[in-house]
C-alpha cells in the first residue's frame, strides 16, 4: 500500500506542513504476477491441442496389392466453390448419366446417405464398444480389431473432392462426417474438369448462388 510520510512540527510556533512523499509497495504486485504465471503455465499444460485426425492406407512394396474400389462401395463428394455448393454421386462418374445430387453436413444430409451405406460396418463397431465398455476387451485390442473393421474389402469408400476455391471449413465439415459414419477407407483429391463443369451447371439449376446471398447476413 501506498505511504505518506509527514513530518512533525516542532516548537512553539505555527509548525509548517510538509508535503509528504508517497512511497508504493509492489510487494502485492508481484504476488498477482506469479499467480498469473502459474495459471498460464498450468493451463498450456493441461490444454491438448485440437487437430484433425488423416489416416493413410498402408504401404505396400506389391503395386497390385493396391487399394482395389469396388464400384458399389465408391461414394464421391463434390465440394464447389460456394459452402453451399456441396455434391455427391456413387459410383463412377459419367458426364451423361451420373447424377450429382445435392446434400449439406447435417444429420438428415451427407451423414444420413453414409451411415446407411455403412450400417453393416457401424454395427460391428457398436458390438466392439460394447465389449470394451463390458471389460472383454481393453483399449489396444479396440483399436486394433476397430482398424480391421474399417479397413475390411467391404467397407465403403468416400473420395472427397475439391477446387482450387472450396471452402476450407466444407473440408473439416466433410472429414468429421466421416469420422462420426466410420468412414476411414477416404482420400482427397482434385476436382476432374468434367465433374467441375457438372458441379457449376447443377449450381445454376439450383440457383444456389441467390439462396446463399439471402441465408448470409446484411453487412452493417
């Protein structure tokens, strides 16, 4: 705290007052500054970092043993340009008959088609959880019979695919549909010309680009 320290008249006569002269104590202040201290370091400590999880098929030295799509499990998904401009088709992709069809990252859209394609699997994951939470299994032999289960020939598999404009935040959205329908059999890759020019005319039918224009906020 501060001080003020004054000194005394002394005599008979009328004394003077003089000004006293304040002194602070930052003894307190150091105090606040450890306890700052000590709560950023525990806190950076205990604070796990957020990132997103890529699994990578495994390596072969066999170029035949390669990755084999049946074309009944194959599932694309088109990521345009605009975040609403959010597509798929199964299978493989002709210009003339495909059909692209619109969906969004809710539970009733591209969630919805997977978990459906990919119920034989989600069962078998669920019967997995009940074991692991019954004790018939620990963690490691979870996650080493959930990597077989994934991972089997029969387990679906999503190709995300995108422009050199889509939305960063559609990517994430698209990862952790994935991860939620246990869809690991996935990769990224470019948007071939025809599917783009597929992409940007279902947009215009849909008029996508005014719809998204009036869900947006008026700036102030």
């Amino acid at each position: 705290m501060a001080e003020l320290a004054q000194g005394g008249g002394g005599g008979g006569g009328k004394s003077k007052v003089k000004k006293g002269s304040a002194r602070l104590d930052m003894t307190p202040m150091v105090d606040l500054a450890f306890l700052l201290l000590t709560f950023f370091v525990l806190a950076a400590t205990l604070a796990k970092p957020k990132v997103l999880e890529i699994i990578y098929p495994k390596e072969t030295d066999n170029k035949e043993d390669n990755t084999k799509l049946k074309f009944d499990l194959a599932t694309t998904l088109l990521l345009g340009e605009k975040e609403n401009e959010i597509f798929y088709y199964a299978g493989v992709f002709r210009p003339d008959t495909t059909e692209i069809l619109l969906t969004d990252f809710s539970k009733d859209g591209f969630r919805k088609v997977m978990l459906e394609k990919n119920n034989y699997i989600n069962d078998q994951v669920l019967q997995l959880k009940a074991k692991r939470e019954s004790n018939e299994i620990n963690d490691a032999q979870y996650e080493e019979a959930y990597s077989k289960v994934v991972g089997a020939d029969n387990a679906p598999f999503v190709v995300i695919k995108t422009t050199a404009k889509t939305k960063f935040k559609n990517v994430i959205n698209a990862i952790d549909e994935l991860n939620i329908c246990n869809v690991r059999k996935r990769a990224i890759q470019d948007i071939a010309e025809s599917e783009g020019i597929s992409v940007r005319q279902k947009a215009l039918d849909l008029d996508l680009k005014n719809k998204l224009n009036k869900t947006e906020p008026a700036e102030q």
